[in-house]
C-alpha cells in the first residue's frame, strides 16, 4: 500500500458487501463450486443499490503497536461470535500481532478514530501471499469496511511483486465464503480441519 495511508471510498465496497450478504445470495451449484448469484430480495422486498445509503469514507491504516489491545479484541470477539469457546492455542499469533506479522502487512479500518475492522497479508512462498484474520466490528459490518480492507491489503500484495494470494476460511461460515466468492476469489478445495471442513480459496492478481 502506498505510504502510511489509504482513504478508501466506500460506495462500490458498500455494494459488494450487500452482495455478499446471505440476505442477498442464493447458492446455485455444487459443494466444491465458488457459484452464487445475487438474488436481488431481502426479507421479501426488492432492493436496489442505490439505496444502499450516502457514500461514506473510511481510514485504511497500518497497524501500529498501541492498536494491539483493541485489534485483538476485535478479532477475538468476532471468532467468539462464529465459535463461541475460543482455544487459547489457536490465536497465540493474537499475543503480540506486529512481532507475528512482522513480514507481512496488518492493516485497520478507522471509522471517526475507532477501530472497526482489520486484516493481514503475510508471504507464504515465491510470489504469494496469504490473507489472514479478517474481521470487522458486528455494529460496523454491511458497510463495505471488509471490502476496503481486502482491496488495500491485495494493492500491497501487488506492491510486493507477488502474484498470487490464497486464504482459507471455515467451510460453514456462510457470509465469509459468500463474500470471498463475490469479491473474485477462486473456491480450490476443502479440507478436514481442527474444527470441521475449511474451504480454500485463491486469487491471481
């Protein structure tokens, strides 16, 4: 990303978040396909995008040490939202985030100095990167921020040389898989995981 700061307008980030919404989604193929389509209905009423409120500006930021409290919690509570009892042991990364992502990118949306959201990029391998620890406030969501931050973090990735980038999510996180699919993302495979079926995606950039 280029220099410490990146304004990103929301308005087509607001629209591929309603997108990728469940209430706006109907899957039409297999398990192992990437194939949904925009239903265009919520709670029985048409909805139209350009009714999806006045354009907004958020923050896109580099992480910085004094973000750490807030950034873990962030993520902690939105992994408790999904799991409810959280393993210590699988977010020991959460300890200390800029030491565990050191090489790689962490990047947070501040809506009126408030963070709202965040996600990381950190190279994986030759050229490819991995997108981890995505997560946006409950009382934020649906107003694009997830779109602007993965937008900003895959413009670093781009930044970086690298050309491909790949993230895995949890199979039966249905908004997460919607959105990553509406975004662009391929769908590659599933894999049994730790805490059931992990759907795998990756994009060329």
């Amino acid at each position: 990303m280029s220099g410490e700061r990146l304004t990103a307008s929301l308005s087509a980030s607001r629209e591929l978040d309603a997108l990728s919404s469940g209430d706006f989604w109907e899957h039409s193929g297999g398990p192992a396909s990437c194939l949904w389509r925009a239903s265009g209905v919520r709670n029985g009423h048409a909805v139209r995008m350009d009714e999806l409120g006045k354009q907004r500006s958020v923050e896109i930021v580099r992480f910085r040490r004094e973000d750490q409290a807030a950034v873990q919690r962030l993520i902690l509570e939105g992994l408790g939202e999904h799991w409810g009892v959280l393993d210590p042991q699988y977010n020991a990364d959460l300890d200390d985030i800029d030491a565990s992502y050191a090489v790689g990118t962490v990047l947070v949306a501040r809506d009126a100095g408030q963070i709202v959201g965040v996600g990381a990029i950190t190279p994986i391998g030759p050229g490819e990167g991995e997108v981890k620890r995505m997560s946006v406030a409950r009382d934020a969501r649906r107003r694009g921020l997830g779109t602007a931050l993965l937008m900003a973090l895959l413009e670093d990735a781009r930044e970086r040389g690298w050309r491909r980038v790949r993230l895995e999510t949890t199979a039966d996180w249905e908004d997460a898989v919607q959105f990553y699919c509406a975004f662009g993302f391929e769908l590659t495979h599933y894999e049994d995981g730790a805490f059931g079926r992990d759907a795998y995606f990756r994009m060329v950039l």
